[in-house]
C-alpha cells in the first residue's frame, strides 16, 4: 500500500497510452508471439480432441467427445469446418511454458488470468492478440516496484541471493537470467529481459560481476516501465517512421528519374563506389554455429550436448575462425550466451540453444525500441539517468550481513572420526582417480560462505564438535551416561546438604 502511494504521489497522473503506440513498438513482437502460441495450443489440443473447443462456421461451439465425434453439420447436411476456439486452462499452462524465448514467467501468468473462462475452465484465446497488447499497456500503468528504486533494488538482491550468489559477487553468464526470471515483482517481457542480458560484461572465464549487473538493472528498468517516457519515445518513433516513409518514396522516384543515364556512366559509377559487406542472415549464423559446436563435441551422443564453457569459449572468446567471420556484435554474443539452458547433466543441449535463440537476437535486432538500447551511447540519446553507486548500496547491500570467505581448501584438516572400539577393523577403500564426485563436492561445500560460527581448527564449527556421540557401542554409551547421571545426583545431594547445613549454623548464630 506505501508503494502504491508513492507511486501515485510522484508519477504524473492521467497518463493515457494510445494503442497505436503499443501497436508501433510491440506489432511485430506481439504477431509472432502469438502465432508460435495459437500452434502449440493447437499442437496440445490435436492430442486430445477433448481438450478443446472448436467452432463451425455457421458460429456454434461445442465440445468434442472423446471418440471425436464432430457432430454439428450445416443446414444443407454437409459438415462445416471447425476452429480450435478455447483450451483447457492446463494445457494452456503447459503450452504457454513450452515457450521460454518468447514469453516470460510474469507475462505467462498474467495473461492466463486475463483471458475469459468458462464454467468447465476452458481459456478463449480468439482474442489472444488484443489480450497481449492491453497486458503491455497495464504493465506501464502499473509498475508500482520498477518505478521504485528502493524496492527495485531490494526485490533484485533477494532474487540475486535465492539464484546462487556466493562471497565471491560473481555469477557464471548463463546463470544470470534466473534473477530476472525469478522477478514476479515486475513484469517484463522476455525480449526486455533478453536485452537487458545483451548489456552484461562476462570476463573471458564466463563470469559477470552481480553487483555491475544490478546497476544496470536499476538504471534501465525503470525508464523502460515508464509510461510517460515510453508515449514520447512512441511519438518520436512513429515520427520518424513517418519520415522514413517519405525518403523511401523520394528515393524510388530520384532512381526512376537516374534511370536514363548512360551504361557507361553507371559502369564508371559501380567501379568507383564501395562494395558494401554483405551481412549474414539467420541460417548461415545457425549452420555455422551448429558446425563449430559439432567440431568440438567428442561425445556423439544422441541428443548433441556441450559443457557452457565450451560454447562460451568458442563464441565470445573467439576460438573458432568461423565465427569470428559471422561478425556478431559483442552485446548480441553476451546476450545469446547468457541465454544458455543447461540440462539434468550440466551441458547445453546446442542444436535446440541455437534454434531457440539464434532468431530472437536477429528478431531484437529489427526492434523498434528495444534495438534502441544497444546502440552506442544509448543513454545520452535515450536520456538514461546514471543512480548513484553508493546510495543505492546503502539501500540494501548485495551481500548479507555474516557473509565471510570461507577458508582454502587447503588449509582445512581432514576431518578425525571417532573409532568404535568393539566394532571390527573395516578396510578402507581410497577412491579411484575417476570417481571424483565426493570431493568436488567437499570443495563444492567448502565455498560456501560461513553464516555463523567462527571455523574451529578442524574447519567445522565448534557447535557441530560438541554434537558428536560418545567413543563405544550403544551398551556401553547408555552405561556411561547412567554413570554420569547418578554421579551428578550425588554432587546435587551433597551440595544441597552443604548448603543446608550452612543455613542452619547462621540462624543458630544468630
């Protein structure tokens, strides 16, 4: 509710998006997104015809039975053709998740709770396009947190922190979305997010500094969720499409008026003009892409996977001479990069990576407004305000209080454990040079920071020492401890006679 207020107290009041602007800056984004969803909820609902509602063209709606029974026939008896109109709200969920490069978690769930549902939860999707375009005006109208730097920030820190930040401040490069992802607090659009990952700098292990990261965050976001600056940069672009229009006219009209010159003129005219580089289209970077990354995989196996660093180093370090010829920008590679899924084993599985996302980058490339970020100087043109470094990490710290840097591998001691004396002698088997998962997991534990608790000198805690069982078998342990009860009993008797006795020897002094 404080936020709130302050959102209504400091963004201008009555703020009107025009519908054009949102059709001028997402149109193209919008149409293919929602053609790659109309596909899979018809690809979910021609598995089972029962999950869907279809319609005729004479305009009536009915379930389909599960024997596909269609039913409904014109009035001349012939059978009329039928559109998949609504799906169950499920198999919309699942449908809407087969589609991570295209929709985000924040716009997955809240455009299945703006379409209209019926009684039986079936989701009309005939609408789809309108839905989405109200849903990016609405999120504008709305951003109560991405307006907010405090509460952007904290919101941002405790994300970074549940996706794995360490004591080091640094995350690998395909580990950074899950922080955006994970941001239910401000919806963003995959393609915003995607571009926001453009603007990393990984160094040439893969890893990005979290706290870089954040400032960009905090810098951007906020003027990509403002309405007012999102109507004037709509104006201005819708402008200057309009004055592109008239130039592309004028020039086909000055080349119809050039066509009457000479052969010999245009001769001389090609020979001394500059050949302009022919710049590569999609196929020709995922077939190049697909070969580099089947060049170095040894693996064969049947669904192709690479180690992330193997991909990272083929592509941004330049170690492949084929793709330094593609010519990708630097901010394209760190944002296609970034985009990395990692399977159930820790590698990329590369022909489904580049057949995601090699599209996406050439589709953020024709954007509108998006590809705006990514030019040189982005933040003088587009009028970006630099935060400051200092207040917004007194604001709330990237790292938790406690968090300290855990000792060297190397300096810990193995750990004693203590002997049974009436068990028997147990051979100890030393692992083989293969089986290495137990220690990468000693040292996978070993960096973790140390929340509580100062390191005693075997490297645990003094607390854990004090938790550790008895010496002996399980007789003997209950022995023991009967033992040192009873003999505690008798020091409590002895020590409550002595202290009577002294009570009694006062009051007769007195």
């Amino acid at each position: 509710r404080e936020q709130r207020l302050n959102f209504r107290k400091f963004s201008p009041q009555g703020i009107e998006i025009p519908i054009e602007s949102v059709r001028h800056c997402f149109e193209d984004e919008i149409k293919a997104l929602v053609d790659e969803l109309t596909k899979a909820f018809e690809a979910r609902a021609a598995e089972d015809s029962t999950r869907g509602l279809y319609q005729v063209t004479s305009g009536s709606t009915r379930l389909m039975d599960e024997h596909g029974d269609e039913g409904a026939l014109g009035a001349d008896g012939g059978e009329k053709a039928q559109t998949l109109v609504a799906l169950h709200r499920r198999y919309c969920r699942d449908s809407v998740a087969s589609l991570p490069e295209r929709i985000s978690p924040q716009e997955g769930s809240m455009i299945l709770q703006m379409l209209p549902e019926d009684e039986n939860g079936f989701l009309g999707f005939e609408e789809l396009t309108e839905a989405f375009e109200n849903l990016r005006m609405e999120a504008l109208l709305n951003a109560v947190v991405a307006n907010d730097l405090r509460s952007l920030r904290k919101h941002l820190v405790f994300c970074a922190r549940r996706s794995g930040l360490d004591w080091t401040g640094h995350m690998k490069l395909w580990r950074i979305k899950d922080i955006l992802l994970a941001a239910d607090q401000i919806c963003l659009s995959r393609l915003q997010i995607h571009t926001l990952l453009c603007l990393t700098e990984p160094n040439t292990q893969g890893d990005v500094c979290i706290q870089d990261f954040l400032y960009i965050c905090i810098a951007i976001i906020p003027h990509m969720s403002n309405a007012s600056i999102f109507t004037e940069s709509a104006e201005r672009l819708m402008l200057d499409h309009a004055d592109a229009m008239k130039e592309r006219a004028n020039a086909e009209l000055a080349a119809l008026g050039a066509a009457k010159v000479t052969k010999q003129d245009n001769q001389d005219d090609d020979d001394g003009a500059k050949v302009p580089e022919k710049l590569v289209d999609r196929e020709i970077v995922e077939r190049t892409l697909l070969q580099s990354f089947a060049l170095i995989d040894e693996t064969r196996k049947p669904t192709p996977t690479l180690p992330p660093d193997a991909i990272f180093n083929c592509v941004f370090n330049g170690s492949d001479q084929q793709v330094q010829g593609l010519c990708l920008d630097e901010l394209e590679v760190a944002g296609l990069l970034a985009e990395m899924v990692l399977d159930a084993s820790g590698e990329v599985p590369y022909h489904d990576f580049v057949r995601r996302w090699v599209p996406m980058m050439f589709e953020l490339r024709q954007h509108p407004l998006l590809s705006r970020y990514l030019q040189p100087a982005a933040a003088e043109q587009m009028g970006i305000p630099e935060p400051d470094r200092e207040s917004i990490e007194m604001m709330v710290p990237l790292m938790p209080e406690g968090m300290k840097r855990p000792t060297s591998v190397g300096d810990e001691k193995p750990e004693v454990k203590p002997e049974r004396s009436d068990s028997k002698t147990a051979e100890v088997r030393r692992p083989s040079k293969g089986n290495t998962r137990t220690e990468r997991r000693r040292n996978t534990l070993s960096r973790l920071p140390t929340m509580e608790g100062e390191p005693d000198e075997r490297g645990a805690s003094k607390l854990a020492s004090e938790k550790l069982p008895p010496p002996g078998r399980g007789f003997l342990r209950r022995k023991t401890r009967m033992e040192d009860q009873s003999l505690a009993a008798k020091e409590k008797t002895a020590r409550d006679a002595a202290e009577s006795f002294a009570v009694s020897v006062a009051r007769a002094a007195q």
